[in-house]
C-alpha cells in the first residue's frame, strides 16, 4: 500500500508468448484500465501499446521489463513523474520517406497531447534486428549492433531528456505468424523488442520502450481480429510508446516493492522474476485461468499451490481484489 493508502498492483502480461488477452495491440487494455480505478497500477507496455492508441491512465504506472524485473527483486524504487522529457532514437537503417512518417507522427503527438520530445538521434551505425519464432511458438530474435542505440541515447541524455524511445527498422513480420491478424499465436517481433528495450533500461537506468519502423506504411483494408486491429489502421506504432513514456515513473523514489499489494499474471506464463519475488514476499499473485500462453509454467508445475491464487477471469480476480 502506498504513503496515502491507496493499493499499488502489478498487472503484467508478457510480450512474445502469445497471451490469449493481451499478445495483441493493446487487447489487455480493458481490463488493465478497470484495475486501475481500484488501485495504483504497475504495467509493462505490452499490456496497453496499441499503435496508434494506447490504454494508459493516469494511474499506471508504465514499466519497461528490465526495471520491472529490477523493482521486484528490490533493486531499484520508482519515482511518480509527469511530462517526462523524451528523446527518440531511430535507426540508421530507417529509410527517408518512413523516417518522414515517423516524424510527422512524433509531431502530431506533441502538438495533440502535449508530450514533451526534446528532439531525436539517428544512430552511427543500423542496429540490425532479427527475429524468428520459436518452435514453441514464442518470439525471440537478436541485434548485431545493439551499443549504437546507446551511444545515440546518451546523447539524448546529454540535452536533457530524462526518457528514451526506440524506433528500430524490421522487416515484414507477417510471413513469421501468418495467424497473428486473426488473433492466434505470438506477437512475431515482440521477443526481440523486449531485447532492445531491456539494454536500455539496464545501461542508462531511464524508462524506454521500443516501436518498430516498416517499410510499408500504408494502412491494410483487410478485415482482421478486433485483438489486432489497431496495429493494422495506422502507419506507425510510436504514438503508444510516446503517451506511455510521457507519465513513466523514473529510477529511484518513494515506490519500493515493499508496497506492492496484488500482481496479476496469466495463467501459465508464471515462470518470471515477478512472481518469483511477489511469492518470497508473500504478495498475493492471482493466475488468471482465461489467459493463457503459448509457455506451460503453471501453478502445478511450480509446486506453489498454497500461495499462487488460480482464478477464472479477470472479473473474478478484480472483484477479490476490490473486496480484499
């Protein structure tokens, strides 16, 4: 519970390990945004980046998985900001006329909202992602030249902005999961995404969160899932990151995990630093049966059947968490 009494949470849905709710575009959104009226509420960005949308509030906090992980192990405390200085890296290899799309975008959102972007580096070198999907179904993938993103960071920090957004250029993911549109299987560059995001947070200790670039920006006339149907009507996916960044708490503050009142997990997606702290802690870590993943790390084969709580649907859970 925090200083003024009101529940801190952690609501997290892991990114590239196809989570029923939530391994889409921003499809965790409902839920989170309904957890978020009866208490604070940590999120990693997986849970509310949908393209051109987002599902944040005004009373999550948005939290990079590195730092996550960091916060629950104790390691790190977290400071309430607002209108963080944000600077954007984008990716050598990004070509001009995509570039130009991205920036339109990048103005638009801080003429509409009022996002404090003090400006963008293009890095010295392309950054060179790769992605693939597992066997298992996950995402995965890999960066050749993954220290030019924090050369191009830091000089962002050098100006003063205190957060970093990454816009790296990927090719065409839909051949990797042909399924993603309609709303089955994992993200494709979701795992690899996590990769650049965590080197940052780890590296410069500020909050980061990574949008891909594409070549093709035009905007599909298929019908798709409603699960990922905001990434589908919008050129770019940096307007998220943008608004999730702008609100992100910083590195060292008066949020300590000691605070930490309930997490939220899917069902059998439970083999994370999260749960493991929240149970050494004794946090109450509800799994959320209806959420299920593409990963089988479960209540039953953890052996924590007295501490983990298995409930059927985020309804239920939010109702024991109003009520407790």
């Amino acid at each position: 519970m925090l200083e003024n009494g009101e529940k801190l949470g952690a609501f997290i849905v892991p990114t590239g390990i196809g989570a029923s709710i939530g391994g889409y575009a921003g499809d965790a959104s409902v839920w989170a945004r309904k957890f978020a009226k009866v208490s604070k509420l940590i999120v990693n960005p997986n849970v509310v980046n949908a393209g051109g949308f987002s599902g944040i509030t005004e009373n999550m906090l948005y939290v990079e998985g590195y730092t996550l992980d960091s916060f629950f192990k104790g390691q790190v405390t977290l400071k309430a900001s607002k209108e963080n200085k944000i600077g954007i890296v984008f990716d050598k290899s990004i070509p001009l006329d995509v570039l130009n799309v991205h920036i339109n975008t990048m103005n638009a959102v801080r003429m509409v909202y009022g996002v404090n972007i003090i400006g963008y580096e293009i890095t010295e070198n392309e950054v060179g992602v790769e992605f693939f999907m597992t066997e298992v179904g996950t995402s995965v993938g890999k960066v050749k030249n993954i220290k030019t993103l924090k050369t191009a960071s830091e000089k962002l920090l050098d100006k003063g902005a205190n957060a970093i957004a990454i816009v790296c250029m990927f090719d065409d993911p839909e051949n990797e999961n042909t399924d993603y549109a309609k709303g089955l299987g994992a993200d494709p560059v979701g795992g690899v995404e996590a990769i650049l995001s965590h080197y940052i947070s780890k590296e410069l200790k500020v909050p980061c969160a990574h949008s891909p670039a594409f070549d093709d920006y035009s905007i599909s006339s298929d019908i798709v899932n409603p699960k990922s149907a905001s990434e589908y009507i919008t050129p770019t996916f940096l307007p998220c990151i943008l608004l999730g960044l702008s609100d992100a708490p910083l590195i060292g503050g008066e949020i300590d995990i000691s605070q930490v009142d309930y997490l939220v997990m899917p069902y059998n997606a439970l083999g994370s630093t999260p749960v493991f702290e929240a149970l050494k802690r004794n946090i109450p870590v509800y799994a959320i049966k209806e959420n299920s993943t593409e990963l089988n790390i479960t209540n039953e084969i953890l052996h924590k059947n007295n501490k983990i709580i298995l409930v059927d649907t985020y309804q239920q859970c939010l109702e024991l968490i109003t009520k407790s």
